[in-house]
C-alpha cells in the first residue's frame, strides 16, 4: 500500500526557508522527508487550508514554485462542510489547540494519512491521526 502524507504548514516553511532550531537542521529534515517520498513513491497530502497560510508569507509565484518540485507526488485535498464543522466543535473541547490544526488533523485522518508535523499544538489531537515529524518517519 501506497504511504500517504499529509504535511502541516510549519513543515512546509521549514523547507522553504531552511529553518533551523537551536541544534536540528529543520529545513534539511523536510527535504530529506520529501526526497524519500518521491524515491518510495509515496503520496504527499496538502489543503487549501495550507495554502492559505502559506500566503500570508509568500508570493503565489513562490508557491507554485516550490510545489511544483514535487507535483508529480503531490496531491491536494478538498475541504468538505462536515470537516470544517467538525473542526469547529473539537476546538471548543480542544482549546489547547488551533480549528485550523484540528481541521489539518481531520483532513489526514479522512485521507488516511500520516500528518507530518513538529508544531506541538498537534499533541492534544493524537487521538484524531497518527502525528510523527519529518525525521521519525520510516519507509516501508
């Protein structure tokens, strides 16, 4: 069975600007990520939801840029009403949490898929998806 990803913003912004912490190549770890889906012929998941946050930093032109590296693996998601709904009653139990990272977590689950992430708002959702970063993936 075909792996299936779905990477969360941060994870994203990690490759586009090659973001480091304090001792962990964090950009190098999501290009490494990618790189190994491409090899392994796995399915990478993102939303509209993603996009948009994304724009609030770049330029439509940076975009289609960079995702266009990946697009033959790529794959984007649709949003339904329930799933926004959803996400809107679980972010009144969950208010540690972001909606918006409840519905990334919705959108993975409802495309059985991995949600790739290092954003530590996620770690309430675990009961919802299987969260895991970049580097703690392994490929079957």
């Amino acid at each position: 069975m075909v792996q299936r990803f779905y990477l969360d913003t941060a994870i994203w912004r990690d490759y586009f600007e090659d973001r480091r912490d304090s001792i962990r190549p964090l950009g190098e770890f999501a290009f490494q990520f990618l790189k190994n889906c491409e090899k392994k012929g796995c399915i990478v998941l993102y939303s509209e939801t993603v996009v948009h946050e994304l724009k609030r930093d770049y330029s439509d032109e940076r975009l289609k840029q960079v995702f266009s590296s990946f697009e033959h693996f790529l794959e984007i998601v649709p949003i339904s009403n329930e799933q926004y709904l959803q996400a809107k009653k679980l972010a009144k139990v969950k208010t540690e949490s972001h909606e918006s990272d409840i519905l990334h977590s919705i959108l993975a689950r409802d495309n059985k898929a991995v949600l790739i992430t290092r954003d530590f708002h996620f770690e309430v959702l675990q009961d919802i998806v299987e969260i895991k970063a970049p580097e703690e993936v392994t490929f079957d």
